[in-house]
C-alpha cells in the first residue's frame, strides 16, 4: 500500500501530448500552457501540469518568480502550478510568445513549434498531466513551482530512458501510435519525480511530502486515502501503522501539520466535493459513501468546510 499512489488516484490524473518544438540558437520564448493548448487530447479537466522533455541539445529555463536554471537532453522539467516561464538558448533576448509560434497539424497529430536562427539545434517533446481539485489535494498542493527528473538516472533508468526516445522519436518522425505510450509514461514519470522530490528534502523538513518519508505516516496516509469512509480510531490506525496513538497523535501532527482525525475529515470533504461534481447520487448516498451516518450531520460538516450547503454547493458547480 503505497500513500502516493491512493492521493493520485483519487485525483484520476491523466496525461497527454500536445507539441513537438524544434530550435536553433539565438532563441527565446515564454510559455504558459493553456487548455487552447492542449486541444481535445485533455478532457474536462481543469488543472494542466505541463512538462517539458528535452530530447537533444542544451536549454536555459526560468520559472516566473524563480532562478535560472539548465535543461539538458533526457531532462524533464514539471511545472505543478503551471507557473509562466522563459526558454531559450539566451534567457537575455526579448522572448517570443509560444503560443504565437504554435503550427497545428492538418492531418490530426502533434501541433509542432520550429523557431530561431542557424545556431545550435535543441529540440523538446511538451505534455501534460492534468487533474481536479488541485488545491484541495494534499499531494499537489504541496508540490514547488517546478520539478527536474534526469531520465538518465535513478531506479528503472535504463526502460525509461530507452521508452521514452523510442516515443520520441517516432513522434518527431511523424508516425502516428507512440502519443499513447508517451502519455502514460508521463504519468510514471510524474509519480517518479514526486518520489525523488520528497527523498531530496531535508531532514527536519515537514509537510505531506515529508510524511511519505515515514514508513508509519506513509501507511497512516495510505490507509485513510484508501478507506476515509471507516470509522477510523487512533488505536485502531496506530494498530494497522505499529505506533502507540499518543506516538501516532505526536508524529502524524508534527509531519502533516493536522492531527489524524482533521486529517481524516478533510478526506472525507474532498471526496465528497468529488463525488458531488462527478455524479447524481443522492446526498444521503454521498453521506454514508464518505463514513457519515446522517445526511443533517454531513451537511453541516460540508458547509463547515466550503461555505456552501451540499445541494447549493453542487448546483453551483454544475
């Protein structure tokens, strides 16, 4: 049972390719990608996490708000919050709006961007993971402004490295079939640079990442992710995590920053929220689906959290 696993689960996230770009230097450009963007590949959803995959050549990038930094090929750079950010051989020159410089594909594929002098070649794959809810998910929300994985390294390098150029590269070629394997790699990529995130904090750091850190708080997590409708006592999850419930209470509160049970009710919301976005089920269904044994106290509870009734608060949505 694995914490991150239940959290993106419960977010359905899924992921998409929308550009293959081509520079030569001198260039720049600044980037936001929108749902115009993505085009019909994403969906309904409403928040894009865009990635970046630089498949040849050396890039400089700069997140809004940030510092420079440099892309090299079998790089990827996430951007959680979808923050605007510049690109380019020379981070110096007046940037070009990406946007501006989209082609679209007649025949249906790839949209393509080619753009810059005679200079060195660089060339990237861009995609997204988009999701709901971004805010309220724990996970996701604790995420910087951008995350940097190195495919050439770590624990399964060497088949993400070698699936990843192959799609690639049938993609820059213009053969159609390898945007589907590319998509959900993107989303084992996601989870693996989420996962190298939270090993690269420091050790007295705290927060939803840290806790994955924990094996206890990690199973702690996982298990109020995976069951928010159980009536849960600290004896019983400390007898699940092998912890006492006043070392549970102690650790859970100085990682995660909310004591179990808050923690617990706050799951409980936002499957709620979910499930009231997402379906016509009765509120008494929803009620008892997320662990409450009367629709009046449900309520309460829901509008304690959104500020809204349950029926009010979905009309709304709707």
């Amino acid at each position: 049972m694995d914490a991150l696993s239940e959290v993106l689960r419960e977010v359905h996230l899924t992921g998409g390719v929308f550009l293959h770009a081509e520079f030569n230097a001198p260039w720049c450009i600044t980037v936001q990608v929108t749902h115009e963007h993505c085009g019909p590949v994403l969906g309904g959803s409403s928040h894009l996490i865009p990635y970046h995959y630089v498949v040849e050549g050396i890039m400089h990038v700069q997140v809004e708000g940030g510092e420079a930094a440099v892309l090299r090929a079998g790089e990827i750079l996430l951007l959680p919050r979808n923050d605007r950010h510049t690109m380019g051989s020379d981070l110096a020159l007046p940037p070009a709006s990406a946007g501006e410089l989209i082609q679209r594909s007649s025949s249906g594929g790839l949209a393509s961007i080619r753009h810059g002098g005679d200079g060195a070649g660089a060339r990237m794959i861009c995609g997204f993971l988009a999701c709901d809810d971004f805010d309220g998910n724990p996970m996701l929300s604790a995420l910087p402004s951008s995350l940097t994985l190195d495919v050439e390294s770590g624990d399964g390098a060497d088949w993400i490295r070698s699936t990843f150029r192959y799609a690639a590269a049938e993609v820059g070629a213009g053969r159609p079939g390898s945007e589907a394997v590319l998509v959900k790699l993107s989303e084992v990529l996601f989870v693996e640079a989420v996962r190298r995130h939270a090993q690269s904090l420091p050790p007295n750091e705290t927060g939803w990442l840290a806790g994955l850190r924990d094996p206890h708080i990690a199973r702690a997590l996982a298990l109020l992710h995976r069951d928010c409708a159980r009536e849960w006592t600290l004896d019983e999850i400390g007898r699940e995590v092998g912890l006492s419930r006043s070392v549970l209470a102690d650790r859970f509160a100085r990682l995660i920053g909310l004591p179990p049970m808050q923690y617990l009710a706050g799951c409980r919301m936002q499957l709620a929220a979910r499930k009231l976005r997402e379906s016509q089920a009765s509120l008494a269904r929803i009620a008892e689906a997320v662990g409450y044994e009367s629709e009046a106290a449900f309520s309460r509870a829901f509008k304690k959290t959104f500020g809204a009734a349950p029926a009010t608060w979905r009309r709304v949505q709707g």
